[in-house]
C-alpha cells in the first residue's frame, strides 16, 4: 500500500479522528469531513507549487527534511507533531490563497476557520512526512511531480 492510502486509511479510523481533532476541538465526523477536502487540495497545490523549478527545488527540500517522519504510527506522530512547522508548510504550499482555502474548507466541514487552521497545521507535516518517507522508499527519486501524480492517482481511484 502506497504511504497516502496507508495515511487515508488511518485517518478513517475514529479514534486517529478523534486525537487529530482534539487540538481543534472538532468532532470525529468534522475532522473527517475536513481531511476529505484537504488531501486532495494540499496535494493538488503541492503538485501545481513542484511544476516550476524553484517550487519542485524547494518540495525536494522539504522531502528531504521529512523522508524519516514516523508517520507510519499516527497516534504518536499526532501527539508529537510540531504545528509550528505546519504553520510555516501552510504558508509555503497555499502561499497567498492560505486563507481564503482555510475558509472554503471551513466552509465545506462546517467548522470555523480556526479549528480548520489548527487541523491543517497537523494535516500538512502528516502529509510531508508521508510523502518524504514515499520518496524515501523509490530510493530518493527526484522527480516530485512524478511523486505526488502517482500519489494522487492512487487516492483518486479509491
């Protein structure tokens, strides 16, 4: 199974709901909600942000930094997370429109805009860390459109 199904399936689980919306004060079912939406948008922005070559230079980057991120075990990866990083992913992968996706998303899992803030600032490390320990595992392939199209392709055909 491919690291983001892997992610998916746990992320499906009531009680990973349950601890990732905890911080948030968000029920099971919103937080669900949210992750619904915010998958595929950070994966989608992450792809569109790694087609120019400063944006594909920087996703390398930040893989790198991320390749050995336990997020195979999402309690203690949720429990440990540092949402100040994920703050500063946010701002790196959505840049100017990092608002107005927290809103639309707010909007979507009928949360406010600060618990969705505080879900995605857990949601975007999870996400790196899931993606570098991918890129880790097809031995440090560099080609990170190539890594989040089949990324995206498999959470697509689920």
């Amino acid at each position: 199974m491919d690291i983001l199904g892997m992610l998916t399936k746990q992320l499906s689980d009531p009680k990973a709901l349950e601890e990732l919306g905890r911080r948030a004060g968000a029920r099971p079912e919103q937080t669900q909600q949210l992750t619904q939406s915010a998958l595929p948008a950070l994966l989608k922005t992450l792809q569109k942000n790694a087609s120019t070559p400063e944006g594909a230079k920087s996703l390398n980057k930040a893989l790198e930094d991320h390749k050995n991120d336990k997020v195979d075990d999402i309690f203690s990866f949720l429990q440990n997370v540092d949402t100040q990083d994920g703050a500063k992913m946010l701002n790196h992968i959505f840049g100017s429109k990092n608002e107005a996706v927290q809103k639309d998303l707010a909007k979507k899992a009928g949360m406010d805009t600060n618990q969705v803030s505080t879900l995605l600032t857990q949601l975007a490390p999870l996400v790196i860390g899931a993606l570098g320990n991918q890129k880790k595992e097809q031995s440090g392939s560099s080609d990170v459109m190539n890594l989040i199209g089949g990324v995206l392709g498999n959470f697509f055909k689920k």
